[in-house]
C-alpha cells in the first residue's frame, strides 16, 4: 500500500471550531514567522549552478558563531564581527566578512582554510565577480551589491586538490 | 484542515505532485519551479521547527532540493516526494544542530510577541480572536503545541512523518491530536473573548 493512501483517512474527521483554532494557528506562526521571501528565488539560483557543474562538489554549510565555544577560535578571523559568516565542511572552512563601501555596495574580505590559492566566484543575479586568494587563502572583492543574493562557488588549486580538497566547493544562497 | 472536501484545491496531490517531479527530473524546468514554489514553505517550517534560526533554515532547506536532484535513480516511490523532502531537511536540520551542540526549543517560533499597530486594519474581531488563541495555544503543554503547530500547517499531515519530526509513536498521534485539541478548545471556551468572536460570527451569518 502506499504510504499517503493509508494515512489521508487516519485522522479523525475536524469540526468547524477545530478547524478555525487550527487556521488561526497557522496564520499567528505565518505572521511570526514568515518564510523569507527570496527562498524560492535561492532554490532556483543555487539548483542553476548545479546543473551547469559537473565536478566533484562539494558543499559548505554556516557554522556560526558557536563555533567559537567550542574552541576552534583559530579558524575565525575577524572572531567575534557578528557580520562575519562562516560555512565549513569537513574539508574547508570559509568565511567572509561584508563591510559598507560604496553607498549601495558592500566590501567582502575573505578567507578560506586550509591554506592554498583558490579561485573565488562570486554569484549573484546580476552576474559573476571573480578573485584569487593570496597563498594564505585570503581574499578581496568590491562593489558587491548590498542586499543581493549571493552565492560562492570556490575552487582549489591543483596543489589543494592533490592533498584531497574537491574540485568546487559551494555555499548555500545567502543575503548577507 | 477539514475544509478539504469542501475546497479541494486545499487538497494535497500526490499524483501531481509525482508528475512535476517525474517531469523535472527529465529536464523540465518549469515543473521543477512549480514544485519548489509549492513546497518551500512546508520545508522551511518544518527545518524551523527544530529549532534552526532563520537563516540556517533557509540553509537547509535549499540543501534538501540538491540532495533531491543529487541522486542519480529516480525516488522509487514519487509519490512520497513529499515525505522524501520533509525526512531530509529534518535529516540535515538534527546534523546542524548536533555540529552546533544548540539547545533545540519545542516552538522556536516565537508567537509571543504582542500584536502590533500594522495589525489594526484586520479588524478588531479578528484581533481578539487572533488574540485568544495566541493565549490559549502557549498555554497548552510542550508537546500539544509541537503537534498543533504541526497539524495546523499541513493540510492532511502524513502520519510518519510526524511519528519521525517528533519523536512520536504512529499509534499515539491521532489520539494525541484529538486531546489537544480538546485542552485547547476548553481553554478558549473559557476566555470571554473567544466567545465574544464566537456571537458575533453567528450573528453575521
């Protein structure tokens, strides 16, 4: 049988009242809570550059603050900016902290762990800017747009890739 | 939630459902969107009700979706896409919060917070009822309040995946669901504005 068959009848049949308490419920958490309003937008931009890479990919995801308490302090420059974002998987760790430059525009230092050079991409709806990391794996880039969804696309360098790191690794769409 | 059979376009289709995803996978771009615009916020609820903040659940949300199209057979069983998507950002909401050794709050979404002056225009029956519920439901135990928020966003809500979102056996949700809402509907037939809403509904109709 399956599954969403059987259980469509399993609850018992609401009355008028449950219902309304039901929707209102639902309604208070909407207004609370809403679903951020890009998310469909972020889904659709990060499953576009999926389809185009067909390399091994790997994926970075926020690690955040508590990171901090838990004693890998090292791996947080910029430690304690609450506008740094961090994203790591077992491989690489990236973070990046956004700073107003330009009026309308954003300054983003970067940096990306374990050491090594990497090629930087970063997306945004409007298009694609590009950077180097120096050897210690930081980076620079400009002008990037406030208040875009972004996303970036990071590749290791032959070097980096020969001690194990994948070929692209990924962060999620974020608003930074 | 019961409104169903009277507006089936509440109700939840599978079959379609299945379509849309058979279709997206053999490239259709558009079906792919319109299941992602369908499903998101189901997704997002669900990874906000383990206690993931805002952003992170948006996180995992878009991670669940490139799993989906990440895996190289076809679901065997399309039709339980849906689950298959609420299992996986549960799935990949514990990781994060297991990384992040976090404290998980039972309804991390905080409805607490008193109505605000943007709401007036909503009208003031819809205020106080609004109001009356918002009391009634935070004053119900943890695990009502887990399984009403739940019920009350799915439209038909799948027994398993409740049973696996919230630690509950199969067995025990329906009647569980059925004394909550029991407790909740006592409380609110106890506070003078509810039935206030209540008259002046019925004096309307």
């Amino acid at each position: 049988m399956r599954p969403e068959d059987e259980s469509q009848s399993e609850f018992e049949p609401l009355d008028s009242c449950d219902e309304r308490i039901l929707s209102v419920i639902n309604e208070l958490h909407h207004r609370h809570d809403p679903i951020p309003v890009d998310l469909n937008e972020r889904v659709q931009f990060v499953l576009e550059l999926e389809a185009e890479l067909d390399a091994r990919v790997a994926r970075v995801s926020r690690s955040g603050d508590l990171v901090l308490t838990r004693g890998d302090s090292e791996l947080m420059v910029g430690q304690g900016d609450p506008a740094s974002v961090t994203f790591d998987c077992e491989a690489v760790t990236v973070m990046v902290t956004p700073r107003p430059s330009a009026p309308g525009g954003l300054r983003l230092d970067g940096w990306i762990g374990p050491e090594g050079i990497y090629e930087v991409e970063l997306r945004s709806p409007e298009g694609s800017r590009r950077a180097s990391t120096d050897g210690s794996g930081r980076f620079a880039l400009e002008g990037v747009p406030d208040g875009q969804m972004l996303q970036l696309v990071i590749r290791p360098d032959e070097t980096l890739q020969r001690q194990g790191l994948p070929a692209v690794v990924v962060t999620p769409a974020v608003r930074l | 939630m019961n409104a169903i059979s009277a507006h089936p376009v509440d109700a939840v289709d599978y079959d379609r459902r299945a379509q849309l995803y058979l279709s997206a996978r053999a490239g259709d771009g558009s079906a792919q969107q319109a299941l992602v615009t369908e499903l998101n916020e189901i997704l997002w609820r669900a990874a906000r009700r383990t206690g993931l903040d805002r952003e992170r659940a948006a996180d995992v949300v878009q991670t669940a979706w490139l799993r989906l199209w990440h895996i190289e057979k076809e679901l065997e069983h399309p039709r339980a896409l849906t689950k298959w998507l609420l299992t996986t950002v549960s799935r990949e909401a514990w990781k994060q919060i297991g990384h992040m050794r976090r404290e998980v709050l039972a309804d991390p979404i905080d409805i607490r917070v008193e109505e605000t002056a943007e709401s007036a225009e909503d009208g003031l029956v819809r205020d106080a009822e609004r109001e009356a519920v918002r009391r009634a439901f935070l004053a119900q135990p943890e695990r009502c309040r887990q399984l009403l928020a739940f019920v009350a966003t799915v439209s038909r809500p799948d027994y398993d995946i409740i049973a696996e979102a919230l630690g509950m056996k199969r067995g025990s949700i329906g009647p569980t669901r059925g004394r909550c809402l029991d407790k909740l509907r006592r409380t609110l037939l106890d506070d003078p504005s509810w039935s206030a809403g209540e008259e002046r509904d019925e004096n309307a109709a």
